[in-house]
C-alpha cells in the first residue's frame, strides 16, 4: 500500500514539474517575441532644480513595426535637453532608447506617469521627491544687521556733477575721433595673373610631385578647367566633360589635336571614376596633350 501511494505521489509530482517547465518555457518565449517597454530613472530623491535622467528603452522584435513614445511634458518636470533616440540591432530585433534630463522647481512627492506606446504596452509609473536642502540646526545664526543710514540728498548731488563732467569729456572725444580725418590707405596694386603662366606653371609642378592616379588626372584637368575659364571666359568649372567638349569646338582649334584633347579628358574622367587603370604611357600623354591643347589655345585670336 504504501509503495503504490508513493508511485503515485511521485508520478503527480513529475507532471507538475514538466507541467511549470512548458509553463516557464512558453512565458519566456512570449516575453522574447514581443515589445517590450521600460522607464528608469537614477534617483528617486532631489533638490529643487537639481537634475535627474530619465531613461526610456523599447525592444521591438524583427516582425514587429519600429515605433516609439511621444512626450510632450511631464507634470511638474521640466526637460533640460532631450537626447536623441539612440538605434541598437539586437540578437532578437532594435533596441531604441532615450536619455532625457529633467528637473523640477515644485517642492512634494510627485510621480512621473506611466508612457503608453500602445494600449496593452505601458511603462511602471516612478516616484520622485522634490525638496528643500536640509536645515542644519548646529549651524549658527546669522545676526540682524543694523540699519544702514541713507546720505543727505547735497551729498548724492555732488556725485552728479562729478558723472556729469565725466560724460561731456566722453562725448568730446568721440566727436573729436569721429570727425578727424583718416589717413588715406593706398591699396597695393593687384598683381595681374596670365593664365597661360600660371597653367603652364602648375602643370609643371604636377609633372614633378607625380601623385597617385586619380589625384593626378583630376589636378591636370582641374588646371586645364580654370585655363580655359580665365582665358576665354567659359563657364568650364561647372560643367561636365562632354558639355565642355561640345564647347571647345567653338575655338576652331586643329582638328588632330582637338580630337587629342577630347580623348585625354574622357579618359582623365574615366580615371577618376576608377573605370580605367592608367599606364605611365597615359600618364605622360594626357599631360602632353593638355599642354599642347593649352599652347595651341594660347595662339589662338
């Protein structure tokens, strides 16, 4: 008899623990697949106008649409600066949290409210109490202050010709250095720059400096670009390549060596664009041809 109460005992004891367990494993599988919504903060006790965080996190799941709370003002708080909303990818979804510091001037036990990002999702409301520093009764008294004697009125008139005086020497000498004449700044005669010199001399220190490829096409171009704008006043700093192209053939230069320069600029672009690898081949004749192209340019009426 006392075996078979035993087996059953022990029998009703193994369906009850499987029985938590699947209850335990299932509470714990809702909690990972749904939003989850926390508000926090760091203390529960300040001064009057002393600062506390208020943090607010949402984990939202992948299956689940990215949403957060919308907070106006908090009874009797106010917002110092609100952080911006802080993104983590976690393991099971997004993570979005926000730091926001307030204050309260309000003295009493105030209760900052539960937030609301949905109907059935609302964070813990939170306790704060707002006070006053700590009266110390060991600390001595301050003593009442005699009564400070005002002066006669022939005393304070004194003063006023004394201001008086002061503020007419003033306004003399803002007159007298208002009125005075300046001595006339000659300005220094602008130095009067030649576009072909200065093209030829930059050319000159790229072939030196020799830097990487795309630095290296686009400085020559660069050089070719404000040539042209300074010396025939096209807008070539703003266009395309093919747009400038089609512009240069209004110059009515040599056919061989426009069609020279058309090809070493598209590829000059072709470069940049990491859509072609040069040779030191291609190195030294796009530089040649954008010197040619500059000389020819330069005879040109």
């Amino acid at each position: 008899m006392a075996a078979f109460i035993y087996k059953m005992i022990n029998k009703l004891f193994h369906r009850l623990f499987f029985t938590a367990i699947f209850l335990v494993v299932g509470l714990i599988g809702v909690a990972q697949n749904g939003t989850t919504v926390k508000a926090t903060i760091d203390r529960n006790q300040i001064l009057i106008g002393e600062p506390i965080q208020l943090t607010l996190e949402v984990n939202i799941p992948e299956n689940e649409s990215i949403r957060f709370f919308s907070i106006d003002s908090i009874s009797h708080f106010e917002f110092l600066n609100p952080g911006k909303i802080d993104t983590t990818n976690t393991s099971n979804g997004t993570r979005l949290t926000q730091i926001i510091p307030i204050t309260s001037f309000d003295s009493g036990s105030w209760v900052i409210p539960s937030f609301s990002l949905t109907e059935s999702l609302r964070t813990d409301s939170l306790p704060v109490d707002v006070g006053f520093s700590p009266f110390n009764p060991e600390q001595p008294y301050h003593d009442i202050k005699d009564i400070i004697e005002v002066e006669p009125a022939e005393k304070k008139q004194q003063w006023w010709w004394y201001a008086a005086g002061a503020g007419l020497i003033l306004l003399i000498l803002i007159i007298y250095l208002l009125t005075r004449k300046k001595p006339v700044v000659v300005a220094a005669p602008k130095a009067i720059i030649n576009p072909y010199e200065e093209a030829m001399k930059q050319l000159a220190a790229i072939e030196r400096s020799k830097p990487e490829a795309k630095q290296y096409y686009s400085k020559l171009t660069d050089v070719f670009r404000l040539y042209i704008f300074q010396k025939k006043g096209f807008l070539s700093l703003q266009k395309t390549m093919d747009d400038m192209v089609i512009q240069l053939k209004g110059l009515n230069m040599n056919k061989e060596q426009f069609d020279q320069l058309s090809q070493a600029l598209r590829l000059s672009d072709f470069v940049k664009f990491a859509k072609f690898i040069p040779s030191p081949e291609d190195d030294r004749m796009i530089l040649d041809t954008i010197k040619k192209s500059i000389q020819e340019i330069e005879q040109l009426r």
